[in-house]
C-alpha cells in the first residue's frame, strides 16, 4: 500500500519528478514529463504498480531526511544496528537527459542494502522485455515496452517473478552509484551518467537559482522551499507551470474527488508568476508569455483554462482501470475535463500577472501586447455569461462573484496599461465595461442582511476565493464589506481552524459532498489577517499551516484535520504560491520582506 501523502518528497529535473518515500521507494514517476504516462506508479496502487525501493535490509531501520541546502537534492540518513548511510536521491540537471541517479554513501559501520525494482510501463499496464547487458560491469539492466526503454545501472539486479532485486554491503566512507534512464526505445541506450559531475552541476544549478531570488521577510526557509517547489514544476524548455506533480490524489479519502492536475491552468500560471516576480525572477515573464502565445495561438475565441506542457489543447479526461487508486480511491483520472469549461476569471488572473511584469519594467512587445487585447476582446464577448468558477464545478454554470471581480481586475489592467504605460487600445470601452461589471457585482453578488459578498449572485452561500478580491484590488482590504465578508466566510467556513474553499453540502459542485480544508484558502486569510491589523491571527494561522508540512517543507492541496494527513494532489503550486504570498503579507506589515 502507499504511504500516507506526506511521507513523499520531490526530486525534478525541471521536466518531471519523481515521488521518493521514506520508505526509501520512488512510487512515482512519469517519463519524460509530468503528463506522460508512468513508470512508477505504485502511489496508486501497490509495488505491482510499479516502484524503485532502495533501502536497508533491516525492517528496524529508522530513517531522517532533508534537501541539500536549498535545491531539489534529497538525502536520507538510514541507521540501523550496524551503521549509517546516506541516500542521494537526485534528477540532474542540465544533461538533457530523462535521469535519476540514487548515491549510497557509507557513513559508519557495514549496512546491507537491497533494491527491489519493478518496470511498470503506461500506468501499469505493460510489463517491459527485459535484457542484461553484459558489455558493462556490474550488467546494465536495459527494459523496453512500445515506444519507452530505460537503462538501469549500479548493484547486481537478479529477475525474480516479473521484478529485479538484490543486495549489497556498504562500508563506511565507501560510495555506490545507481541511475536509472529512460530513452526512446528506437535509439541507441545512452552512456553512464557521471553521477559526481551530475551531482555537482545540480547542486550548483539549484543553489545558483535559489540565490537569484530575494527575501528578507520572515519564513525565510518555508519562502524558499516554496519557490524552488514553484520552479520544479515549471518545464525547463516550455515555460509551462504545471498545477501539481501528481493525478487523482484524493481530496476525500475513498471518494471520488479525484483529478489530473498535470497541466498548466492560466490562473496557476499567472499567479505562480506573479508570486517571483516579487521575489526578483523577472527573467520568468518572457519565457511564460511565450508559453502563453504558443498555447492560445491563433483564435481567441479558442482559449482554453488550461492545456498541456507545451501547450498542447486535447486533455479530455479517462479513467485508467489499470491502477486502481490511491489507497483505494479511484477512479484514476488522466486528463481534465475542465479543460472544455467557461472560467470567467482566468483572463483576469493572466491580465494580473502580465500588469505585474510591467510594474517590474518587464517591456512589452508588439506581439505580448496584441495576445492581450484580443484576449480582452474575448472577455468583452464573454463575461456576462455564467461560468464554472475558480474551483470548476461539475454542476451547472453560475454568476460566480469571484469571476466577476476578477472581470473587474481584468478591464481595470487593460485601462492601466493604457493610461500608465502607454499602450494602445479601447481604453473608453475598456473604462465603462470596468463600471458596469462593478455595479453589477455590487448589485447581485453582495448580500446587506449578511453585510457579505456572496458565492454566486442571489446565493447566501459563501466562497473562500472571495478572499481575493481585495488582492486584485477590487475593494480595499479594511472596506467595511471586505471585512463583512471576511467575518462571513470564518462563520460559515472554518473547521478547526482551517478554512474550507465552501459547503459541499450545498450541492454547487454537482458531486457527493465532503472534501477537507483547503490549504491556500487559509494562506488567503492569512494575507488577509495580516492586511487588516490582525497581524496576530496571521501569524498564529500561518504557524499552524506551516505545522502541517512534511518533513521537507512540501504542502499538498488539502488537510485531513481528523486523519493528521495531507490529501490531494503534492507538492500543489497553489498552496506554495499562497504561502508565500501570506509570508509576504507578514513581512510587509511588519515593514520587512
């Protein structure tokens, strides 16, 4: 069985990553990116899934592990009766190649180790042909299954019954070198990695880019973690930000909440860029808004909410009967139906960003400029018509008011770019659309008897993405409706301290209710505590939330507060983007960031 969520740690190489539990067992792995199918997928499922267990043969041992310094580098302090080693797990970087190598060093005594090694190909559904070859010492195991091979090699690998184990003695001060390659199986099988040259230039690339960022606020170490998580999951070539490393992690344990979030949601994306271009990676905004004019291309009319790594537009969703569900949850989702849904905040979200780059003295061009006026040309044909929302509700298409202020920010940006920056465009147009959204929100969207914004227009229910609109600016964080609202959503949306996104049981969603606490809606508050003199609260909830990281910093989407478990879909950009945005909240309250 898999272990529980937040007993995994992240290794990238800037394409995909791998899942490496404390148990020593990489239980996920796609190859070569996030989206493709998996090697390793005994997350969701068992080790007949697929896995890479590389552990002490000794079930007393006890293990502690941390990242390198700050980069993606992990190292696992095993000890047992008879001594200590050291596990490092890597994805290196900068070799161009689809690579994870594991280095045991001997630390003190003798430990037996032993690998248990089980190929599963295309979400478990192809058991590899499988080859020694014995031109190398010890034989390189070399598998292969349709289009996909990989090259395994190190310590002596012996088949037994449709997996490869073995063992190994390691002393101290001694070293031994494992790797694992995937390449296209028409190819040759590509050379030995350098695992000493491959570590050192990881190391050097991560540390490097951790120092390219700025903080000086508090939560420094959670800060840094955060965005170099936020940089792993962004494709090193494409720009594209993927929402989470993981598919159909379950936000209700045993039900059916469960989605594909391998794919690069425009709201994700910008709020990812948004959150290091305050933290000094302007260099991030061209290579996104790149991304951005490859993947809505020609018709704006065309967008989607989200697509593929490359931008690609066919992510209709399946179900994949061959893995059977974390711990039992299934169905396992491949794709996102979300994808063909109306959100009428996205186009907000990215016009955020991109007025955020401009603030930074990122230039626009001819043609960044022209993606958003015809992006803003498809919110003027669109945004009085219903949409599924910020948290993509599979029941019917609604006035969502969180959509609405963020057609507002929208329109707003668009006015600036004009008025501040010299743009050119409709900015008269532009202007009165920004008015009429205004008072239609005000009209419809706010509740007097509750001295609340709403859910949706007419609904008494209320949404924790609410939140957000002091964030786009489109009321001040004190306004005495801001604060109703704010006193609204802690009544109806707290449970045990930490925020719900709204009430399943209210039936928007059009699925079973029951989900836990949403991570970043509690960030939310927290940012919003700290905007408005409660800097108490802040700290105290933002304490609280940072208790509920694994071991190395890592947050998935939601809190089991019952189980004492994340849940959801890990390491969720969302939920470290909002954290930094809350520790940014403190620091800046307090005069620091």
């Amino acid at each position: 069985m898999s272990l529980p969520i937040e007993d995994y740690a992240l290794i990238s190489d800037c394409f995909t990553g791998a899942l490496v539990g404390k148990d020593g067992s990489i239980d996920w792995l796609c190859v070569p990116r996030y989206d493709s199918q998996s090697l390793f997928g005994a997350l969701l499922g068992t080790e007949e899934h697929g896995r890479w267990l590389l552990a002490p043969d000794d079930a007393t041992a006890t293990s502690t592990r941390r990242y390198e310094g700050d980069t993606m580098i992990l190292v696992t302090r095993w000890t047992t009766a008879d001594g200590e080693v050291d596990v490092i797990d890597a994805m290196p970087m900068s070799d161009g190649r689809a690579d994870v190598v594991r280095r045991v060093r001997g630390v003190r005594g003798t430990v037996r180790m032993r690998q248990d090694l089980r190929l599963r190909f295309g979400y478990a559904t192809a058991i590899p042909w499988v080859r020694k070859d014995h031109s190398e010492h010890p034989p390189a195991l070399i598998a292969v299954a349709g289009p996909d091979a990989i090259v395994v090699r190190g310590a002596a690998l012996h088949p037994t019954d449709h997996s490869h184990a073995g063992v190994f003695d390691i002393e101290a001060g001694e070293t031994v070198d494992l790797s694992l390659t995937w390449f296209r199986s028409h190819r040759d099988t590509p050379a030995p990695p350098d695992v000493e040259a491959a570590l050192a230039q990881t190391r050097e690339w991560w540390t490097t880019w951790a120092e390219g960022g700025e903080h000086e606020g508090p939560y420094r170490e959670a800060v840094v973690r955060s965005l170099l998580i936020l940089r792993a999951l962004t494709h090193l070539q494409t720009g594209g930000i993927v929402a989470a490393a993981t598919t159909s992690l379950p936000e209700n344990f045993g039900g059916e909440r469960n989605w594909d979030y391998r794919y690069v949601w425009l709201r994700d994306a910008s709020l990812t860029i948004s959150v290091l271009l305050a933290h000094g990676y302007n260099d991030y905004v061209d290579h996104w808004r790149s991304w951005l004019l490859r993947a809505v291309a020609g018709d704006p009319a065309d967008v989607q909410i989200m697509y593929g790594l490359s931008g690609e537009r066919d992510l209709d969703e399946r179900t994949i009967a061959s893995l059977p569900g974390y711990q039992g949850a299934s169905p396992v989702r491949v794709g996102n139906d979300a994808s063909n849904q109306f959100q009428a905040d996205v186009i907000g979200e990215v016009m955020l960003a991109l007025a955020h780059g401009r603030l930074n003295g990122v230039e626009e061009t001819r043609f960044s400029w022209a993606l958003q006026r015809a992006l803003m040309g498809y919110l003027e044909e669109h945004w009085r018509e219903p949409d599924h929302g910020i948290w993509e509700i599979r029941g019917e298409p609604k006035y969502f008011t969180h959509s609405r202020a963020l057609v507002w920010a929208a329109f707003d940006r668009a006015v600036k770019a004009v008025e501040e920056h010299g743009l050119e465009g409709p900015v008269e147009r532009w202007r009165m659309l920004r008015d009429e959204v205004r008072a239609d929100v005000e009209a419809n969207g706010f509740d007097p008897e509750r001295n609340s914004y709403v859910q949706s227009f007419h609904s008494q229910e209320v949404d924790a993405s609410l939140l957000q609109l002091a964030q786009v600016g489109y009321c001040d964080w004190q306004d005495p409706r801001m604060l109703g609202t704010v006193a609204a959503i802690e009544k109806d949306l707290l449970r045990d301290g930490l925020l719900l996104r709204y009430r399943t049981e209210a039936g928007v969603d059009g699925l079973p209710p029951g989900e836990h606490p949403f991570l970043a809606c509690s960030f939310w508050l927290v940012e919003q505590y700290a905007h408005s003199n409660r800097q108490e609260d802040a700290k105290k909830l933002m304490d609280r939330l940072l208790a509920l990281a694994n071991d190395v910093g890592m947050l998935s989407e939601e809190y089991d507060v019952a189980g004492l478990s994340q849940a959801g879909n890990t390491p969720q950009a969302l939920t470290h983007l909002t954290l930094v945005r809350a520790a940014d909240a403190i620091g800046g309250a307090e005069g620091v960031r």
